[in-house]
C-alpha cells in the first residue's frame, strides 16, 4: 500500500470515537464517522455502524478505503467478515475473534488453553444452578458469577459470602429466559489495570497503561457503570509488573491467537489484576476501553494512523511508540441519575469551546439543539473532559478547574478520579 489512506470511515458514537477521530485527524486524515453524533465533526447520523450495505456504499462515494472500528457491536456482527474479500481494510478482529469479549465462556476456554494466568473458573449451564451452587458453597461464597454473552453491565456479580452467591444465581435465573451458560470464578483481589495494544495477532505495540474507575461514587461505592472516569498512565506499574503481564499473559495471548485457526487484527485490550499471586488477566476486550481511550489517545505522540496501517500491513514490528510526558486524568461528565434505566435529559451543554491549553472535551450522549452549535444532553455518558499535567495530581487539579466551568443541569461528576491511594503491591510475593 503506498502511503497512509487520507479518507477514513470510523465507526461508533461515543466520546471514544470522538477522541479516535481527534487523534486521527491529527495524524493526517480526513475522519467520517459512522454515525458519530451531534458533538462530532464529520458525522454522518444517517448511517449506522452495523449497516454494513450502507457502510460499503458510503466508503465507495468517499474513497475510503480503511474502517477503523469504535464499539465490540460491529465486530461481533462480523463487520470485519463482510469487508474481508474486498479494497477496504478494516482494523479490528472478525466475528469469530471477537467473542473473546462477547462470550466469557469462550474466552476463560482460550485462557486455560493457551496457559494465560487468570482466576480459576467453573463454567456451568442453565440447568446446572445446583453444581454451580455448591462450588460456590465450597468457596465459601467468595465467587464471582458472570452470564456469558452480552448483558448491559447486569452480567458480572461479585459475591462475599455464599448468601450473596446465592442471590446472583437466583438472579441470573430470573433475568435470562431459554438455554444459557454462567461462570464461577473464585474471587480475586487487588488494583486492576487496563493494558490495550495494537496487534496483527503476531506482534503487540502497548499503549499507555491505564485505569477505569467502573463504579458511580467516589471510593469505589455504588453501582457499576460504563465508567466514571480514567487516568494514564499508571504510576504504580512498575517495570517488574509490566514484565509479569508480558510473560504470563500477553506473550501466552500471543502465541494462542497465532495457533488458533483465526487471526486477530486491532485493539485489543487486558483487564488485568494484580493480586499477591502476580497479575491474573479478568477480561479480553477486543477494542479500546471506553474512557481509558480518551486519556491514552491524547498521551499517544506517535501517529496512530501509522500503527493502525502497519498492523494491517504485517510490519508492526518495525514501529514504535512514543508517549508524551506527563500525566492525563478524564472526567466523565455524566447526567444524574445515571446508570438507571430512566433519567432527565435534553439539557443545555454551556461552556463548550472555553477550555484552556492542556484540556480537551470528548462528546458523548449529546444530540443538536435549535440554535446552530448548541449541544443538549441525551445520555449517561454526556462527555469526557481530558487534562494533561506534569503529574497525576497536577492533572487531576487542572482536569476538575476545567470541568467545573462546563455546566448542564443534573451534572455529575465523580469526585475522586485519579485519587486512588497508592496500592501497596508485594512485587516479590510471587
Ligand atoms: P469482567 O467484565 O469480567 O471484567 O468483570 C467486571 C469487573 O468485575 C472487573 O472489572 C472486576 O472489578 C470484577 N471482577 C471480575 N472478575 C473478578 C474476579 N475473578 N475477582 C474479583 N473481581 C472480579
Ligand atoms: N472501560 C472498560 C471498557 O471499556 O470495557
């Protein structure tokens, strides 16, 4: 292929994809994207990220001939299937691929196979809730239940005791209709860190480590959502551990996606624990992290236009990766109420455009108002605003100024991201 392709078509609509199409740009492309929304320049509303028809015939009038994919929907829907014997590249897995974020069964089968270090799991179906209880029992209920398939963030139960076993299963029972498999995992403890690399399924070019801040309140308290709030990178991760993930998961991923009969082009992502037994892989995700992309994006200096052409190209090995300085804390600016199913929206977003050098905002759950440029409230997620500092706290510090003077009404924000005392981690105890 000769040169990077100028007219890229990205697919989703988040404040993720809001940060992919910012970075893009500035790598030199022209960005449509598939169908964004209202707080995304280059939208293109009308046409939806698994309309794969309508997709083919908009890069056709474009010229596009590269799809970079936001969101797990399109994959799992084979986006990169329909495209695959045709002039657009698409960066990002196939279907099959991509059910080692869809399915947890499947993908805890793949970590046993290939020798990746994660927790031990007992997979079980819907007529086996007794085996499943008293496993649990014998774990004295310190498990965790997860449904396999998609779930909208009800699908992983932490349990303390075997009572609280005992409601997850009955739970998950009532929740799930016809034929349908669960894990029990025994429960493990310690920081969790988010590890995402651009790989062509033979090599792995990491991105800044990062970490979420999953539940709604400060103090890791309340409800779990799609995510509070992220900051890269990880000061705590030290080299020791980095070369603890390399060994006993990322290298094991590796070599199992080469030996499996599918191959693995894109982001992918490693929700890792690091316990007092080492670091244990909890999840595959075959994309970026939603907000960990808003914060590991601007910390990116290389061109990720560059990294995502010579995945596809086979030279990944070639590349490098250069991180700016310093630190990067994102703010989810979200709407009260959320996660619940129902909250008011269709607020007016002030302050937009206001922001000072070292901040940037990522738009989410936003649609058009009346007046040209007004943006209202339409989600849970409203938006991410992004800082960068000479250090966490000082990023921290400049991030919260900045997304004070950003208002809608019902405006919440968590107030302790990027705040988490220093886990004290025995880096010998393994
Ligand atoms: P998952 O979707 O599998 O990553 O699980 C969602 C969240 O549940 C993780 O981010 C962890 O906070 C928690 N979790 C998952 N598996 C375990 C485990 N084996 N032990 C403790 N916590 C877990
Ligand atoms: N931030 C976690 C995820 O994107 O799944």
């Amino acid at each position: 292929m000769s040169g990077n392709p100028t007219q890229l078509v990205l697919l989703g609509s988040g404040a993720r994809e809001h940060a992919l199409a910012t970075k893009l740009r500035q790598d030199g492309a022209t960005v449509h994207v598939l169908p964004g929304n209202a707080g995304i320049p280059g939208s293109v509303p009308h046409i939806s990220a698994t309309d794969f028809p309508a997709i083919r015939n908009f890069c056709q009038e474009q010229g596009a001939k590269l799809i970079v994919v936001g969101p797990e929907a399109p994959l799992a829907a084979g986006v990169a299937d329909y495209f695959l014997n045709s002039d657009i590249r698409v960066f990002g897995p196939r279907r099959q691929a991509a059910t080692l974020e869809s399915s947890k069964v499947w993908s805890k089968d793949f970590m046993r196979r290939h020798g990746i270090a994660t927790a031990r799991a007992w997979s079980y179906r819907s007529d086996q809730f007794s085996e499943a209880h008293a496993q649990a029992e014998e774990l004295n209920g310190q498990v965790v239940v997860k449904y396999d398939g998609l779930a909208a963030g009800k699908g992983v139960y932490v349990c303390n005791s075997v009572a609280e076993a005992g409601h997850a299963l009955a739970e998950l029972r009532d929740l799930h209709e016809g034929w349908f498999s669960f894990l029990l995992e025994e429960k493990l403890s310690g920081p969790e860190v988010s590890l995402i690399g651009i790989t062509d399924g033979r090599e792995i070019k990491l991105l800044a480590p990062a970490q979420d801040h999953k539940q709604l309140l400060a103090g890791d308290e309340g409800p779990n959502t799609g995510g509070m709030g992220a900051y890269c990178p990880v000061p705590f991760l030290d080299d020791n551990w980095l070369a603890a993930i390399r060994t006993d998961i990322i290298d094991p991923t590796l070599r199992g996606l080469q030996a499996e009969p599918f191959g693995f082009t894109g982001f992918l992502y490693f929700g890792v624990m690091l316990t007092p037994q080492g670091p244990k892989l909890l999840e595959y995700n075959v994309r970026l992290g939603d907000p960990e992309a808003e914060v590991i994006l601007p910390a990116l200096e290389s061109s990720l236009l560059d990294l995502i052409t010579a995945a596809l190209d086979g030279n990944l090995a070639q590349s490098m990766v250069c991180q700016r300085p310093g630190a990067f804390v994102g703010l989810v600016l979200a709407s009260g109420g959320y996660p619940a199913a129902q909250f008011p929206t269709g607020f007016r977003i002030h302050g937009l455009g206001e922001q000072g050098a070292g901040t940037q905002i990522f738009m989410g759950g936003v649609k058009a108002g009346e007046t040209p440029g007004e943006l209202l409230t339409a989600g849970g997620r409203v938006a991410v605003l992004v800082s960068q500092g000479p250090d966490l706290p000082t990023a921290v510090q400049l991030a919260y100024a900045e997304a004070g003077r950003v208002y809608f009404q019902d405006k919440y924000v968590r107030s302790d991201i990027g705040q988490r005392p220093t886990p004290q981690l025995e880096t010998s105890a393994y």
